[in-house]
C-alpha cells in the first residue's frame, strides 16, 4: 500500500509539472505584452510633454507676448506724450 501511495504521489507531481510551467509562461507573456503597452503609453507621454514644453517657450518669448498684446488685448506702443505725471 505504501508504494502504490508513492507511484500515485510520484505521477500526480510528475502531471502538475507541466501544468504550472505552462501557467508560469503564459503570465510571462501576459506581463511582457503589458509591459511592452506601458513602454509605449510612456513614449507617448514623453513625446506629448516634449511638444507642451517646447509650447510653452514659444508662449514664453518676448515676441510672442508683444505679439498676443497687440493682436489680442488690443495694446499698442506708448509714447512720450501720453505719459502724465500724477502728484499729490
């Protein structure tokens, strides 16, 4: 009886073997392909916050600000005539 417990032992083992092994590589390239999704996601990004940062120079410049002042707000140069002096 007790070498039929341990042929029964010995095939059940030699069964679950294979078993886990083809578990273990599926959650590998399950793992990798999310890996390979996040590395992308991450380019992605990282090419969207290059183009955001190189924007946010632009916006920056002196030019851009004189000429979002003058298209936009409306505002033009002052001269020297306009200035008032204010005493009290």
């Amino acid at each position: 009886m007790n070498s039929r417990n341990l042929l029964m032992l010995f095939i059940g083992i030699h069964l679950c073997f294979p078993i886990l092994h083809i578990h273990k590589h599926s959650q590998v390239v399950k793992y990798s392909y999310t890996k390979q999704k996040l590395e992308r996601e991450l380019e992605t990004l990282n090419k969207k916050r290059e183009q955001l940062v190189l924007h946010l120079h632009e916006l920056k410049s002196p030019d851009s600000i004189r000429q979002f002042a003058k298209n936009d707000l409306g505002m033009t140069h002052v001269s020297l005539q306009q200035i008032k002096k204010l005493t009290s």
